[in-house]
C-alpha cells in the first residue's frame, strides 16, 4: 500500500510528464519571401477587396487631386496617416525608412529597398470595394486609404 505523500509524489511527478510533452510540441511556420523591388498579383479569389471599416480611424483624411496618390513610408508613421481615394486614381509608394518593406494593398504586394519607390499602376475602383482599407507594411505602420462611393 502507497502512503498518501508518495501517492502525491507520484502524481505530480505524471502531471509535471504531461506538461513536458505538451511544452515540447513546436508549430512551425512557412515563410515566403518576395523578389525586390516587383509587383506581384495575387491570383483574383473576388474580384474587389473587402474593406475593414466605412470610415476611416483618423478624423482627418488628407486627398489628392489628379490620378496618383503618394504616400510616404517613413520609420514612424506613414504620410498621410489617412488618405481619401477615387475609384480612378492610383497609387504611388516610397520608402523613406532604412528597411527592407512589404507592402499588400488588396491583392497586389512589392518589396521596396530603402528609399525605393513604386507605382501601383491598377486604379483604386479595379481592385477595393469603397470603405477604408490599410496598406499593409511589413515591419510595421501603413496608411489608410479611405475610397469613397462615387
């Protein structure tokens, strides 16, 4: 007959087991990396993308006559931090960091090298449905872009 302490013994001693197996699974991730400085086109699953809010977090939105839209990747935050877009205009990125970027917008995406520049040359209303969507900016911090019904 086991004592009450060795019996206590006995299972933590199985418990702390569990736990080292369970401690000693690994998830492993994919990586992908892209070509710089190309555009590449992610193959159409619907034909204009989703935006994340009708309005856009920012009070204040800047906009830009004419077809191009730049906005400027700095190492703190993007300028503009929010811009209002037409379905006819375009957009141009630079980047004003010391980093390596990816950049998604809808389904388009680059890798930009410092002080690179690239020109997204598809119209806004071809690829986003109106609402806000992010620039998507790998490290960190993209600007909104807020397209607006026509």
């Amino acid at each position: 007959m086991i004592s009450n302490q060795k019996r206590i013994i006995l299972l933590i001693g199985i418990g702390m087991s569990f736990v080292l197996v369970a401690c000693g699974t690994t998830i492993s991730k994919s990586t992908q990396s892209t070509a710089a400085p190309t555009i590449e086109v992610t193959p159409k699953t619907s034909s204009l993308a989703t935006p994340y809010a009708q309005e856009p977090a920012a009070g204040i939105c800047a906009s830009y006559d004419g077809t191009i839209v730049k906005v400027s990747l700095n190492p703190d935050i993007p300028d503009p931090r929010c811009v209002k877009v037409s379905a006819n205009q375009k957009l141009y990125i630079i980047n004003n960091t010391q980093n390596t970027l990816e950049v998604t917008i809808g389904r388009f995406s680059a890798s930009l090298e410092p002080g690179k520049d690239t020109t997204f040359d598809t119209p806004f209303g071809e690829y986003l449905q109106p609402g806000v969507h992010q620039i998507q900016v790998t490290p960190c911090c993209g600007a909104e872009l807020w397209l607006e019904d026509q």
